[in-house]
C-alpha cells in the first residue's frame, strides 16, 4: 500500500516538473513576441493560475489519500487489537479447565487461523502457528478421544508460544518499538509456569491408568479391554456399536476419575435415548457410589457417570468390574433393541 501511495506521490511532482517546464519553455517566446504591457500581464497571471490549478489539486488528492490511508490505518489497527483479544481469551477458555473439546473448542482454532492471516503480520501468524501445532498434537496423540486433557508439560509449552505471541502482538500494535527484553521474557515465564503449578498442583502420572488396569485384571482375570491409554481405558462386548462402552476417565488436574458407561456417535444415539430408563438400575446394582447422568462430548444426555477421587484406585477397580458383572445385561438388552 505504501508503494502504491509513494509511486502517485512521484508521478504527481513529475507531471508538476514537466507541465512547468513545458509552460516556461511554450511562454518565453511568447512575452518576447508581446513585450509586456496588458497582454504580458494577463499571459503571466495566465501563468500563475495554471500553476496554482496544479499545486491545489496536487494538495487535494494528498491529503484525500492521507486522510483514506488513516481511516484504513485506524479500523486496521482496531481489528487487530479485536482479533488478538478474541486468540487470547478463546485460548484461555480452553487452558483454564485443562481439557480441550473436539466438537467445540478444537473448531474454533482454524478460524481464528484464518482471520490472522487475514489481518496479522507474519511474525504475528507464526508465533502463533506454534500453539496451533502444539495443540493439535495434544489430540494426535489420543485421536479415538472427542475429549483430551492437557498435559502438565504441553500446558506449559503452549503459555510460553502465548507469551512469544504477545511480544509479537506488542510489536505490531506499536505500543513499543522493542520486544520484552530476554530476561524479562524468561522470568515471566517462570513465573506463570510457578503459578500455574500452584494452581493445578503436580500431574497424576500415567502409571495411575496402570495401576488401575492391574487391580481390574486381579479382580478379574480374563477381561480384554478394548482401549488403554494415558489416562482413559474402555471395555465393551464385541457386538456393540463402536462408541457404546464402560469407561475409566482419567481428570488429574481435577483429582478425580470418571467411572462410567457412555454412548457416542450416531450409532449409539438410541442407546443414549435410553439412559434414563437405565440410571436406576445402576443407582440399584452399585449404590456405594453416586450416579449421575449428562452429556459427554453431545447435546443430549448420553453418559451415566460417577465420579471417585484420584487416589481411592482400588474403588475405581472395583466398581468397575462391577459395572461388567452387574450392568452389562441390562446394556445388552438396550443395545439388542436399537439393532
């Protein structure tokens, strides 16, 4: 943009350069014909009006050209404060409960993307290309997941792709002309790193998924499990759909494990339509821990959960077997319904 106005300006001053050369050149011969008087007069007032025509239209469409290029400027300059405000907070809706959401949360990042590239200047776009990568390799790494929570590590990483974002942010919105210096970037982030610790306390480590898994196949010897991974495992009959299943959730940053049977997807949308038939008998069956039911990655209801505390993992053992021995009749009929 700033060429484009700088190439009107030169061909203005060279047009202004060549019309007064011109004019000098085409009138000299004129006022030696005329020799002053009247007619020198109005040849050279002549003169004058031409040159004045010139230099006020000149002005005219400079400060037209000043005045667009500023308005530009402004709303520019407001869509970006709009934008990195908007990249900020939606990041930070979804750091602030540690868990990031397929369905909704993950949806929005390629958005926000697209308008950067849309507004941002390129140091603005690649800084935060990194909490976009880093984010999606949170979900790589358990892709059979609609829900995933955030590693203590990964939380971390992408504070500090924030903060490098911010400095360039900063930057571009010319509220300095320097960067935050290095030490002072580096002791920021230790101390959102510092807080951040405070706040969640020490990440449960993986092994708790395999201390879990151990105490079940004590309890119960000849159970295959559909999925184990970091902080999640599954078991279903072999004929079920493909998201109807008992599970173990793993939430260390909330200090508690999910126990419970979901249905997900479209295959197990009529299964979900009978959860509330099947609460009771769960409530029944296992009454030494509290059930509930509500949406698990869906608009509708479609989970019947109960909630234990991390460290009680023999308990989280122990209902979920029960859940095999006990429930896993009473889901068999529903799920002979819906096929």
């Amino acid at each position: 943009m700033k060429s484009n106005n700088q190439s009107k300006t030169n061909r203005a001053l060279i047009s202004i350069a060549v019309i007064g050369i011109a004019v000098y050149l085409g009138f000299t011969p004129l006022y030696n014909l005329i020799q002053g008087g009247v007619a020198g007069a109005v040849i050279g007032a002549s003169f004058g009006a031409i040159f004045v025509v010139i230099l006020t239209n000149y002005l005219l469409s400079k400060q037209t050209e000043i005045e667009q290029e500023s308005k530009r400027s402004e709303r520019v300059f407001d869509e970006k404060i709009t934008l990195y405000k908007a990249i900020l907070l939606e990041t930070e809706r979804m750091l602030e409960d540690g868990i990031i959401q397929s369905h909704e949360e993950l949806k929005k990042i390629p958005f926000l993307m697209l308008r950067l590239q849309m507004v941002g200047n390129d140091e603005a776009i690649q800084s935060f290309q990194k909490v976009y990568k880093e984010i999606n390799s949170i979900f790589a790494a358990e892709p059979d997941q609609d829900e995933v929570e955030i590693p203590t590590e990964a939380s971390f990483r992408i504070f500090e792709h924030l903060g490098e974002f911010s400095n360039v942010c900063r930057l571009d919105l010319g509220v300095s002309d320097d960067p935050i210096s290095l030490t002072l970037f580096d002791d920021i982030a230790k101390d959102i790193k510092k807080s951040n610790t405070i706040a969640t306390g020490n990440e449960v480590p993986t092994e708790v998924i395999t201390i879990i898994h151990d105490k079940i196949i004590k309890l119960k010897k000849d159970l295959e499990f559909k999925t184990v991974k970091r902080n999640w495992l599954a078991w279903q009959c072999s004929h079920w759909p493909s998201k109807v299943e008992f599970q173990i959730v793993i939430r260390s940053r909330q200090k508690h494990i999910f126990v419970q049977f979901g249905a997900e997807n479209k295959s197990g949308k009529y299964v979900a339509d009978q959860m509330h038939d099947l609460l009771p008998i769960f409530k029944s069956k296992i009454p030494e821990v509290n059930w509930g039911i509500d949406q698990w990655c869906s608009e509708y209801d479609n989970r019947i959960f109960a909630s234990i505390d991390i460290n009680d993992t023999s308990k989280v053992a122990e209902v979920f077997v029960k859940l095999i021995n006990e429930v896993q009749e009473d889901v068999e009929l529903v799920v002979k319904q819906s096929s």
